[in-house]
C-alpha cells in the first residue's frame, strides 16, 4: 500500500517535469527564433526586403559590406564612445549619491529623498524640448550630438540610485563603525572598506551604464536630428526601418542588429552573475 | 462606516470578509487624502514658523554680535576672514562678488522681463548696408523665461548661503566665547574628506540634477501656462507670454477641438484609460507568466537550470530597439508572419497585427510579454530560491497541495516583497515611451481623436501623445507641457494610494 | 588607564524621542562597569556616544579629564567590540587586527609585532591568514577583540559582545573576558542585556530602563538592596516574587501578611524597618525564590498547590499558585529533599510554604521605590 503510494509520486512528479521541459523548450524556442530569423536574413543575399522565409537562398556577407559602407561605422562608434563615457561617469556618480544616502544622516537626507522620488514621477520626456534649447545653445547638437548626449545621460544619472543604495544598505552599518573607531576618516571608510565589498553592485553599475546608450533612442534622435553624423546605432538604425527605406534597408538593418548585439551580449553573459544579483537586490529593496 | 474588533471580523463569513476590507479601503481613501491636506498644512506652518524663527536669529545675531559679525551681514565671509578662517571667508566673498556682478550685468534685465516675457519681437528694419528690409531680432521670451528661472534659482542660493554666512558667524563667537580655537582652512579641508564626506560626495551629482532635471522641469512647467508653441517660438517669430490657466482649460474642456473631432478631454481620457489598462495588463502579465517560468526552471529535479536561464537572459542583453523594431516588422503587413503563414497557404489575406485597433492593442501587449518575461524571471528567481524551505515543508505536513502552497506561501511572500518593485514598474510602464513607439508609433491612426494636436492613434500612451505633440507640425509646446504636469498628476495620485495600503511599507519587519 | 564622566547626557532623535535622560555617572580609572537593562533601554546608545558613533544632545562626556563631545571616534583614545563583531569580511585576520596600525603608519614590524602577540594572548595564532567566513562564531568574537587590543586605547568598550554566541561558549568567553580584563588592565565599559554576564563581570553595574538609571551599585549592592522594584526582578533569576500585601506593626515588631499568613520580619530587615520609622501600610512585597522555604503549616504557612516542577539538578524550581490564584516560584536546593520528599512533589499536590523573615524587600505600591532606601 505505501510502496503504492510512493510509486505514484514517482510517476506524478515524472509527468509534471516531463511536461515543463515541453514547455520550457517551447519558451525557449519562442525567445530565441527572433534572434535566429536575424541572423539568417543578415546573411541573405538574394532580396534586400521582407519576405516569406527564414532560410536564405542565397548567402552571403553582402549586406556586411553595404554596412561597411554607410554611416553606420560613424554611429557605432559614436555610441561606443557615449557607452564608455557612460560607464565612466555614471558609475561614479550614482556611487556617491547611493553610497551617501546608504550610509549618512545628514540633516536633509530624509526632504532631498523624497524630493528626488517626486521629481522621478515627472516625464522625463518633458524635459526633452528645453533640454535641447539648452545643448543647442552650447552648440553640443546635430554633428556635435554625442559630448551633447553624453553630459544629459550622466548629469541626470544620480536620480538613479535606488539599485545601489539597496545594496549599500546590505553592508552592515557596524563596519563603518568599527572602520572608524580603528581610526579611518570617511573617505578612507569608503575607499578601504566599502568598495571593496561593493564589488558586485560596481559591475552592475559599470554594466548597465554601459549598456544604457546602445538602446537610447527618442532623446539621441531629437538632439541628433537631421544629422547622420551625430546619430547613434538606435537612431541610425530607425531610419533604415522607415516605410520608404524598408524594402532597400531590411537586410541590413539585420546584419546591423547582429554587429550591435553580439559584443553586448557576450559581454553580459560573461557578467551575468552580478547583473542578476544587482537586479534582484534592487527589486526586493524598492 | 461599522468598525469590526479583531475577534468580530473573524466571524464574518468569507465574502464579508472581502466586502469588509474593500470597503474600509474606499472608506479610507477621504481620510487618506485629508491627511495628505492636514500634513501639507501642517507643513506650510512649521516652514512659517522656521521662517520667523531664522529672521529672529539673524537679527539676534545682529544685535548682540560684534563689528565683525555686522560688516559679515553685508561684505560676506568678512566675520570669518577677520576670525582667521581665510578658505571659508575667501568662498564667501568669492560667492557674494560672483552674484552682485551677475545680478548687475544680467540677471537684472532678465528678471524684469520675466513678468512680460519680451516687450517686441522680431522687426523687419531696412538695412543700410544691404539696402533691402532684414529681420531685427529683439528679445526672446525662451531665454528670458530660462534665464529667469535661473536668476531665480540663484537668488535663492545667494540668500541661503547669506544666512549660513550669518549663522557661521554666531557659532564662531560662541566658540571663541567658551574659549576654544576656531577650525581653520586646513581643519575644513580636512572636514571635506571626513565630516563633511557626505557634502564632497554629493556636490556633483547634486549640481547635475538641479541644473539638468529640476531647472528643466521647473522651466517646462512654467510653460503650461504660456502660449509657447511652433507659431510662437519666442524669438524667430512671435514672442510667447503667459497665458494663465487657458492650456489646462484647452485640455480639459467638452467642447470639439479645432479639426471638428472630438474634444481634447475626451482625446485625454481615451488615451488616459488605454494608457491605464496597458500599464495595468503590461505589469501583471509579465509579472505572473516571469514567475511561472523562473518557478518552472527553479522546479526541485528539473535539469540544465543554467542553460534555460542563460537563454532568457540572452534576451535582456540585446539592445531593445533591435528586438522591437525586428519583431515589429516581423508581424507587419508584409511582414515574415504574415508572409510565411500566406506562402503556407493558411491565410488568404495578411493579418491586421498592426492594422486593427484590437489586434494592435493585443499584439503591443504580447509582444511586450516577450520582452519583459525574461527580466521578470532574473528578479523573481532571486527571491522565490529566499524563500524560507521550512514554509512550504510545514505547509505540506498541513497537508498542502502544489497549487494551494503556490496560492498561500509563494504568492503572499512575493506580493510582499516586491510590492515597491510593481508599483514602479506599474508607473514605469505608464512611461514605457520605447515599446509603443518602436513597435507602432501608436498606430492605427484614430481619426475621432484627429482634432486633437498630433496624430492620435490607438496605441498611443500619454507618454508618446507628448513626444507626437511636441515634434507635431504646430509644436504646441504648451499642450505637451500641460500633458506632462497630467502624467505627472496621475503617477503622483497612483503611487500615493498603493503606498498607502501597500504592505511591505506597512507592516515591514513581517517577513524578516 | 582613564577614567570615563558623564554629566547630564541625553539623547533626543530627531522625531523628538528621548533614548537616554539625564546620565551621570563616574567611571574610575580601571574600572569594569556594565550597563544592563532591556532592550530599548538606551544602554547601547550611551555606550555609541560614548565612542563618538552617536552625536550627544546635551551633556558632556569626559575621558581623562577631556571633554570629548566634539571629537571623532578615533581621537578619543577608545577601543570597540561590536555584538556581530564587524569584522572586515575582505580582509584577513591579520589585516582586520593591523588595520586600525596601519591607517596611523605604524612602522610593518611592530604591527607584526602586535597583531602576533595579540593573537597568542587570544589563542589565534593559526587562524591569521583566514577570512573572517572561515571562522567559528567564538573564534570571529576573538578577532573581534584582539582588534580592539592593539589600540593600546585607555577605555574598551564592549556592546553586547556575547550575545551572538551559544550558551556553552558564552560561559567559557565570559570567563576568558574575566581574564582580559587582568592582562590589559584598563577601564572597561560592557553593555550586555543579561543580567548573569552583569553580575559576573562588573565592578559595577548600571542598570537601566527607558533611557533612565534605575541603580548604579556593586553586584552585591543591586542584588541584596535593590533600589526600586524594577532592579528587584531584573536581577536574580528566577525573578523575585512580588505580592501585593499589608506590613503590620505590633509591638515594636513588624509583620507582613501574604494570603492570610502572618510572618514576622526578623534580622535586620525589621531592625532598618524601625530605624526608618515605617508606617504599618500597603506595600509590595518582595520574595526571592530561594527565600521561600517548605512548611509544615501553622500561622506562618501559606497553602498553595503545585502546578509545575522544574528539576534543575542541583535545585528544584517549584511553581506553585495559592488559594487566590497567584503565581509564585520556589526554589528548593535538591540536597535538601530525599528521594520520599521528592516523589511527592509531583503537579497537583498540596503543599505549605512559607517566607524567610529576614530576607523580604518592601516596596510602595505608588512609588515602587525601596521603603528602606
């Protein structure tokens, strides 16, 4: 009787994995055909439009070249320049602004926290038309769209320090006691103690700063506007996919997304570990 | 309204129960929102009252402080370089000689001006030179409304540190009373890295967000009660000045817009109810399916946990204006989907993916689903593998099934613990600007909603109606502001009501 | 070697809530004062303001003679063990121990020097090149401390140190601090929430309760003559029994009546009530439970019946309620009963009891202050 009971578990539990690796092969085939589809009609030779069918009949490195030869170099190179100022300069600033309010309390802690949250329910959009007023002004648009792009992206940044200062709660606050009865200053306290153990969170930072630009769109494209020199790939990209480019552009638009993607991606896969750890800490912290 | 005891709401029966708690919940919002009043009074009298108490310091400090505290009250950092403290007096002067010279060459001008916005715009004038009529640019409402509201800023910073010139001066008698040393410029060079670490820190990014965000959203906000727009840009044409209230009357008012389609307030509220249903739909579908799978991969006796992860996580790694823009023309008219399912003889005429307002709405949703599983799994396998094991063991000896323990332990604990993250993401996608525009632009066309400035479509969010209006043909910089300080509103007015019920704020040491 | 003054020190956070009201106390040089109480009790906050982690709202603290109010934790000459150790978890023992050596230059060889001598005083030798996770919870406590050794500091400063630790090792690392305490020879100050590690380890105890001193007084002090009722059933466990009753006084001789009883106070207990010139009233009456012995009936007994039996080993702790339904705890030393007395103390059973003359503290019923103090 009982070992009946068991076998039925058995079988039980064999169904209901069984079934999940159905469906977890359907999602992952759902996820990544996409992706598939691109790089197969990057290769796609034979038609620069959309059509009927995945496998290319003809292949060939043809739209690579036409690559080769447009702007997009200009773009790519333009976001990897605004990525790494990026990385750069907002890891440092969201830094500071999440390592302090993580770790001091000072008078106006508690109204500039709460000034900041009443500040992020804005638009951000809405700020897009002065914005532009302003860089133009300083002459840091069109052709000049990227030192432009990049002073918004990292001087807004220190709004965003939810995610680390969640992590920077994490590390007991004794440490920074015991650090200084030892007899560091502050600043040794930060730079001895808390970098240190705030490796992870750093990674994070550095990564998703890194990986921000890339995907920037409808800000780059006001600034940008009119100017393929000072595009970046998302903006650049876009024209391509316009109804009266579509049909000459497709293909390469595809062998773009590919070159876009695959540096990023691998990039990320390889510091995966604390992008994961970054995300779920931010969440659970709020 | 009844208020049950604790032992009095354990009898009710079930639906009681629920009726109860809703019930007490709209009962609570008045209250809520007269507490929010009575805190904001209560606000403005204890800023009153710091106001008179800091003019009672400042003239205390006059009277009973000696001649280098009253030559501080006008030459600045006076007190403080007469005391020895030369880096703090220096600053000081360095501030005060900075804002008289900018008040006196610029900030005067613009200051005045602010009220009218500009006295003459552009004129044509005949040229000597070039003997023909040329366009005289005068002044220029944009810069004098921007200037403006920095001189303003500026002033404000002059004021605030004029007090702590005063105040520094009180504290430095005092010290010097009781007989011990001043700090000197070292001692405050030093304080920078240690004491006053947390000001160094703060300085830059401070300074980004006050003159990138808040100048900005200041300046946009004024906006809202001007006529700012492409026919009068303040400059090259006409010059634009204030016009009160009459933009939110615009938007909020019955009667047909300009194009003889409907009004702007029934525009607004399409758009503002579709924009509430996605934000809705957006954040829970992705929220429960991304946990069904990270529950699937987390599942005991399940194999390649690392493989199927990396899978998704590949996803999040591809920028999304790739992914959206490829997966939105693949279900275009002539998209691969289409042309496929046609070449597969399956369909005679191509899909409305994008064509129909329903199948759009559906379409934009699912879609999203795809983009957002992936990120939802990453977060939530963090938190579902927390879990304390012991919960779901005592649940199963109290003889617990799969589904029960999903609906009593994980789903409580998850709703619990990520309560700030979907009111977040909940806003979040409110703004979700990227997804909508990239995959339709808020297409299909609604031609009621055409009257309305920008060409409203059916998909269209708040988010993307601003961007359409302010890049419109007519740029009605005004409107797009007013909508603005409306998503604003509506964000402001969600986030204050869940935070308010919200658990993990209420109650925060239940699960630790 | 310092002595430690505060005067009048308070605490208010900024929500106005007021941990700790007016402090006065005098820690003599050399001197291991602990600071006792429940949680909440403000005994951590003194002890952080103590050492510059928590800004002193009024009052001054003074170390050596210095007033230290204003100066930063590491200009005050102290020393700190913290309750979850905040050990560096990056760095090694050795560089947690060198770490406070290091930041003030001091020359690579002497640091050796010290941490190694630190750390065979502390028995740690073997663990130097570990990280911290790779030690046990005593061996972490030890760290703890051996950085806090090499400061050389005049005051050591203790909060809740063994509190993370189990019973065993909490025993065996109390008697090891007993001994610390002779090699270093310094001022100590112990914040702990348990009464047993005060009484072992002071010179003098602090008791206190929300944010108030309720007594400073020796271990001997506190527990014989507590000044209040608070301090009677925090010190001692089992806790003291109180019963609300009336204090008689016949004939120059005083009497308490507990539950109909009438038990004359002997010894000196009622030699101090007649010095004070105690008027017979209602008091509180306090009764250790080692102060409440069996009886055979009489007017002294108090019936009562047996609910629980604790055996502890080398005593018995004897929960008993009387005829009006109170609780009391009575503790009997097992060596007194033989197996036949025992057998019959089982739950249920009735029994006499009856109160020590000479060993009961009286306390107004208002005040819930000593009648004696």
């Amino acid at each position: 009787m009982n070992e009946k009971r068991h076998m039925g578990l058995r079988t039980l539990n064999r169904i209901s994995n069984t079934t999940i690796y159905i469906l977890l092969i359907i999602i992952s085939i759902i996820w990544l055909l996409p992706f598939i589809f691109i790089v197969l009609q990057s290769f796609r030779v034979e038609s620069t439009y959309q059509v009927g069918y995945v496998i290319p009949h003809e292949w060939g490195w043809q739209n690579y070249i036409n690559l080769w030869n447009s702007d997009f170099k200009r773009w790519y190179l333009n976001t990897f320049i605004i990525a790494l100022a990026a990385a750069v300069f907002i890891t440092i600033i969201q830094l500071c602004m999440s390592y302090t309010l993580s770790r001091f309390r000072f008078k106006l802690r508690g109204p500039l926290m709460r000034f900041m949250l009443i500040l992020g329910m804005f638009p951000g959009m809405l700020t897009m038309i002065i914005l532009y007023r302003v860089l133009s002004d300083l002459g840091l648009t069109q052709a000049n769209a990227v030192p432009g792009l990049i002073l918004v992206s990292v001087a807004s940044s220190g709004m965003g320090y939810y995610v680390s200062k969640g992590f920077f709660d994490t590390i007991p606050k004794s440490l920074d006691e015991a650090a200084r009865v030892d007899g560091a200053t502050r600043f040794q306290v930060l730079y001895k103690i808390i970098l240190p153990l705030a490796k992870p969170i750093v990674i994070y930072t550095i990564l998703t700063a890194f990986m921000g630009p890339w995907g920037d769109f409808v800000f780059a494209r006001y600034v940008a506007f009119g100017t393929s020199s000072g595009y970046n790939v998302a903006v650049g990209m876009y024209s391509w996919l316009t109804n009266d480019q579509i049909a000459r552009m497709y293909t390469t638009f595809c062998a773009g997304g590919v070159i876009v993607a695959v540096p990023v991606t691998i990039l990320f896969l390889c510091l995966q570990k604390y992008y994961v750890e970054g995300v779920t800490g931010g969440a659970v912290k709020g | 309204m009844k208020h049950y005891s604790d032992l009095e709401f354990l009898r009710l029966s079930k639906g009681q129960r629920i009726g109860y708690k809703i019930g007490s919940f709209f009962y609570g919002i008045p209250r809520a929102i007269a507490g929010l009043f009575i805190k904001l009074w209560n606000l403005l009298k204890a800023a009153g009252l710091t106001v008179v108490r800091e003019i009672q310091d400042i003239c205390a400090t006059f009277v009973k402080g000696d001649w280098k505290t009253k030559i501080s009250f006008v030459i600045m950092g006076f007190g403080s370089l007469a005391r020895g403290q030369a880096l703090r007096g220096l600053l000081f002067l360095l501030f005060e000689v900075v804002f008289i010279g900018y008040m006196v060459v610029a900030g005067g001008h613009w200051l005045s001006l602010l009220p009218s916005l500009g006295k003459l715009g552009p004129t044509s004038e005949y040229n000597l030179v070039l003997d023909t009529y040329t366009t005289v640019y005068h002044d220029n409402s944009f810069k004098i409304l921007l200037y403006g509201v920095l001189t303003i800023f500026f002033i404000i910073a002059f004021i605030y540190t004029w007090r702590v010139n005063v105040k520094q001066n009180k504290i430095s008698e005092q010290i010097l009373r009781s007989g011990k040393k001043l700090k000197g410029s070292k001692d405050d060079l030093r304080s920078m890295v240690d004491e006053n670490f947390h000001a160094t820190l703060l300085a830059l990014p401070m300074t980004g967000i006050m003159v990138f965000t808040v100048m900005p959203i200041v300046f946009m906000v004024l906006v809202a009660f001007t006529n700012y727009d492409g026919a009068h840009n303040g400059f090259s044409n006409n010059l634009f000045t204030w016009v009160g209230l009459d933009n939110f009357n615009t938007l909020l008012s019955w009667s047909a817009g300009s194009g003889g389609g409907q009004s702007y307030s029934a525009t607004f509220g399409e758009i503002l109810v579709w924009t509430l249903i996605w934000a809705f739909l957006a954040t829970f579908t992705n929220y429960f399916l991304g946990m069904g799978v990270a529950m699937m991969i987390n599942k005991k006796g399940i194999r390649l946990k690392k493989m199927w992860r990396t899978i998704l996580v590949m996803t999040v790694a591809i920028p999304q204006f790739i992914s959206l823009l490829y997966v939105g023309k693949m279900f275009a008219r002539n998209g691969l989907i289409n042309l496929s399912l046609m070449n597969l003889g399956w369909i005679k005429e191509p899909l409305p993916f994008w064509e129909d307002p329903t199948w759009a709405r559906i379409s934009v949703i699912v879609i999203n689903i795809w983009v957002g599983i992936p990120y939802l799994m990453l977060i939530t396998t963090g938190i579902l593998m927390n879990i304390p094991a012991d919960l779901y063991e005592s649940a199963r000896i109290d003889g617990a099934n799969a589904w029960q323990q999903y609906r009593k332990i994980t789903l409580p604990y998850m709703l619990f613990i990520t309560g700030p993250y979907l009111l977040t993401s909940f806003t979040g996608n409110m703004n979700n600007f990227n997804v909508i525009y990239l995959l339709t632009g808020g297409a299909p066309t609604n031609p009621a909603a055409s009257g309305a400035a920008g060409s409203v479509g059916y998909t269209d969010l708040l988010i993307t109606w601003l961007f359409k209006i302010t890049t419109g043909a007519e740029s009605q910089y005004y409107l797009a502001s007013v909508v603005g300080i409306m998503v604003f509103v509506v964000v402001a007015l969600i986030s204050l009501v869940v935070y308010n019920v919200l658990p993990s704020i209420k109650n925060e040491e239940d699960y630790q | 070697m310092a002595s430690v003054k505060l005067t009048g020190v308070k605490k208010i956070y900024d929500n106005k809530v007021v941990a700790v009201h007016d402090f006065d106390l005098d820690i003599h040089d050399k001197e291991f004062v602990v600071f006792v109480g429940p949680s909440g009790c403000g005994k951590s906050t003194t002890l952080r303001m103590i050492a510059g982690l928590e800004d002193i709202s009024e009052g001054t603290v003074e170390i050596d003679g210095e007033v230290v109010n204003d100066l930063q934790p590491k200009d005050r000459g102290i020393a700190m063990v913290f309750q979850n150790y905040a050990l560096y978890p990056h760095m090694s023992v050795y560089d947690n121990i060198a770490f406070s050596l290091r930041l003030k230059k001091v020359p690579e060889d002497v640091v050796y020097e010290k941490v190694t001598n630190a750390a065979e005083v502390l028995g740690i030798t073997e663990y130097l090149m570990r990280k911290p996770r790779a030690l046990s919870g005593g061996q972490r406590q030890r760290v703890a401390i051996g950085r806090a050794m090499v400061r050389d500091s005049k005051v050591f400063l203790m909060d809740e140190p063994l509190s993370n630790l189990d019973a065993k090792l909490r025993n065996q690392m109390r008697a090891e601090i007993i001994l610390l305490r002779q090699k270093l020879d310094t001022t100590f100050i112990y914040v702990t929430h348990d009464q047993t590690e005060a009484m072992t380890l002071g010179d003098r105890i602090v008791i206190m309760k929300d944010g108030f001193i309720m007594q400073v007084g020796t271990p001997t002090e506190v527990f014989e003559m507590p000044h209040n009722l608070f301090v009677a059933e925090f010190i001692g466990a089992p806790k003291m029994n109180i019963v609300k009753t009336n204090l008689l006084l016949e004939n120059g001789k005083y009497y308490v009546t507990p539950f109909g009883a009438k038990i004359p106070v002997e010894g000196e207990k009622g030699r101090m009530l007649a010095e004070k010139k105690v008027q017979p009233q209602e008091i509180l009456l306090g009764v250790r439970p080692e102060h409440i012995v069996l009886s055979e009936g009489g007017e002294h007994a108090i019936p009562c019946s047996l609910v629980v039996n604790e055996m502890m080993g080398s005593e018995l702790h004897l929960h008993v309620d009387t005829a009006d339904g109170s609780r009391l705890i009575v503790r009997i030393p097992t060596i007194d009963l033989d197996s036949a007395g025992r057998s019959q103390l089982v739950a249920g059973h009735d029994l006499h009891i009856t109160f020590e003359g000479k060993a009961m503290h009286f306390f107004d019923p208002e005040t819930e202050k000593n009648l004696l103090v």
